[in-house]
C-alpha cells in the first residue's frame, strides 16, 4: 500500500500507532532530565567541572554508538524487539542515576539510558515504515514533533519537580513513562509473533550486505552528509548561542535564554510540515536548500548586524533544524526494503552524532583561539555550506538498493 491510496490510521493498527508514539515521547527525556538539576546533584554527588563535561559529551557520543549497534541488534531480535530493548535500558538507566550513590553510577545510568535512546532513534524510521508503509510522512511528521516535545517537557519540568520532591525523583520519574511505552510493544510481540521473527529474518538477510557498501552509495553519503551539517550546528546552538548573543548582541542571560528556546519552537511547525513537503515535492533539493539558506542568513545576520533584528537571526537558525525532519523521512523515501532503512538510519545517525558532536568543540576552540565569535561563526557558516552539495545530489530521486545493485559485478548478482 503507498501513500496515494492510505489506509485509515486505525485500520488493525492502533496498537502501533499508540507504541510510536509513546517511543517518540521517551526519546530525549534522558537527555534534558540532567542539566537543569545539575546544581542540585551536585550538592549531594561530588562532580569536577570535568565530569559534568562528560555527562554534556555523553549524548551525542552514545547515539553515535548506537547508530552502529542497533542495525545487527534489528537483525538479531527484530525491530520490535529492539524497540524493547531500547525501552528496558531508558528504564533502567533512569532508575540508576535515580538511585546513584556517587558519580561513576551517575554516569554508568546515563550511558544505560543513553544508548536505549540511541537504539531507539535508529529503529523508529524503519518502525513506521513496517507498520505505516503508505502514511511515513505524516507518521515521521508527528513523531518529529513528539521528540521535540520529548526535549521542552523534561527541560521545563526537572527543575520544579526537584525542588519539591527532591533531583532523585525528579530523575527516576521518567522512568515510568518508558515503562509504559513498554506496554503496546509488548503487545505486538504477544500478538504477531510469527510476524516478529519473519522480519527479524528479513532484516537479517537484507542488512549486512547493504551496511558494509553504503559507503559507495551516493544517496547514503548524501543523506548522512546532510544529516551531519545540520547536527553539528543544531548541537553548536545548544551548547554556545547564549553566550553568543550575550557577547555580539547584549543580550541578558534571561533574554539568552528565551532566544535559545525560540529555536526549538519554531522548529515543531517545521517538523510537521516538512515531512508532507517532502512527500509531495519533485525536487527535494529545493526544501533542503530552503534550510541552508535558513542557517546561513542567520548566520550572516549575527556576523553583520547582531543587535538589531536578532529575533529573527535566531528563528532563522532555529529554522534550519527543518533539515532534522526531511532526513527522517529521506531515510525512508530513498530505501525500497525493510533492511535498507534500517542500515541507512544506523549510518547516518551514526555518523552524524558522531560529528554533531565535535561541532561545540570546535566551536570553543576556535573562540579561545580568536578571542572572538567572528571565526566560530564564519566556521559555522563553512559547514552549512557544505551541504550544497548533497543538496544536489539529493535533487533527483534515486535508491540506494538500486545503487548498490549496479555496483555488484555481473557474475555475483
């Protein structure tokens, strides 16, 4: 069944309607619970300036970890059942840190939690398409949009919920809702077992031999580039827009901020809208270009004229994060089997966590190297840049199967 004649959503499969999107709700929760509570751990856990840099590394290091895990996990245990497994570590992990005596178990939860959200990143694209084959863009749509609100809800509740039941609770409590995001997977399982280990033969026959040549597709390394440049300035604004505008532009701490939030909630009606966009567009390149430009006007905005019209410097950035949303669905609408999506998500996030996470580091160094925000932001606009190219490539429809089988010589096809 394909996107032009739609089953209804409920049509036999509310169950896993319900499980995406109680996963969707579960995928940053490891992520925000921490820093906004910090201080209070602190009080009670000794932690060195070093060790809370560890924890802030943490995230993008284990879903770049992830990325290359969960594809062989797929193949050993399903899709399903990694989708389970992914939900017993977050389980796990927030329960750990919850009841942490001192950092090295802090940090043992985090990395259990971290990588139950990485698995769970991977396995979801592929999810949707296995059960909603003819609705991805609309299902990538909403749980786009359930991840970022997987992000503001603990970022806006850790600190309150802490104060009047202490950071224990305030930890542990999340725990609760991967746990009940447990329930309709489990369900499936019970009810389609039979279903479960086909796939898990599916993806097993499908996927090695696609992940060890996505390296000569170049739709893959399009989509992973495209994926990667927009990660590194996502993770780059997270870690270093306040001060940014608190240095070129003046603004208050509060006023920070307030301006580093604007970017994550312009980013929910783009995560909505960009997956249908993609769905119903010829020509792709046009929406990721649309992105760049959305990056790079910001960019040059801060770079020439910081003080004046900087609310709009910063929603233009917070726009470009609408290339999260178009490789999700990139990841989907560009594999023609159940194994190949599971490989590309797993290379792309792999790769692009991976260097998301050098983004704030360069970030740094090149302000401690330069005194100043010119260079970083000249670095920044560099990058962005850069995916011109794949925004090219991306331009016509093409598969990565079907690349990979005209580089399979004739005599082992």
């Amino acid at each position: 069944m394909s996107e032009d004649h739609p089953l209804p959503l409920w049509a036999g499969r509310v169950v896993a309607l319900l499980g995406i999107v109680l996963v969707a709700l579960t995928l940053r929760q490891a992520v925000a619970a921490v820093s906004p509570i910090l201080g209070d751990i602190r009080v009670d856990i000794p932690i060195s300036d070093i060790g809370v840099g560890l924890l802030g590394t943490l995230p993008p290091i284990l879903l770049a970890v992830s990325g290359f895990v969960a594809p062989r996990l797929a193949r050993g245990i399903g899709l399903d059942g990694g989708i389970v497994l992914a939900l017993l570590l977050m389980t796990l992990g927030h329960l750990v840190r919850a009841f942490a005596p001192g950092f090295v178990v802090l940090l043992v939860g985090s990395v259990v939690a971290l990588a139950g959200t990485g698995i769970g990143n991977v396995l979801l694209p592929p999810i949707v398409r296995r059960y909603f084959p003819d609705r991805v863009a609309l299902l990538t749509a909403v749980y786009a949009c359930l991840v970022g609100v997987s992000t503001a809800v603990p970022a806006a509740l850790a600190a309150p919920v802490a104060e009047q039941m202490g950071w224990r609770f305030s930890l542990g409590v999340w725990s609760v809702t991967s746990a009940v995001a447990l329930v309709p997977w489990l369900v499936l399982i019970a009810r389609e077992r039979r279903q479960r280990l086909s796939d898990a033969v599916a993806v097993e026959s499908q996927t090695p031999a696609v992940v060890t040549r996505l390296w000569r597709s170049r739709v893959a390394l399009s989509i992973t580039a495209v994926f990667s440049t927009s990660t590194m300035c996502t993770y780059a604004a997270f870690a270093w827009l306040p001060e940014i505008l608190g240095d070129i532009a003046g603004s208050t701490p509060t006023e920070a901020g307030v301006l580093l939030a604007v970017t994550g909630i312009i980013s929910v009606p783009w995560a909505l809208i960009a997956p249908l966009l993609v769905a119903r567009l010829r020509n792709v390149g046009w929406l990721i270009g649309a992105g760049i430009a959305s990056f790079v006007l910001g960019y040059l905005g801060l770079l020439l004229a910081p003080t004046t019209l900087t609310l709009l410097w910063v929603l233009l950035i917070g726009s470009g994060s609408i290339l999260f949303p178009i490789n999700l669905v990139l990841i989907n609408d560009r594999t023609r089997t159940q194994g190949g999506t599971v490989a590309l998500s797993g290379f792309a996030q792999g790769i692009a966590y991976a260097l998301g996470a050098l983004g704030p580091l360069l970030v740094g160094l090149l302000h401690d190297v330069s005194g100043g925000w010119t260079l970083p932001l000249l670095f920044l606009l560099a990058v962005i840049l850069v995916t011109i190219i794949p925004a090219i490539t991306l331009a016509k429809p093409a598969f990565v199967e079907d690349e990979l089988a005209r580089d399979v010589p004739a005599g082992l096809a």
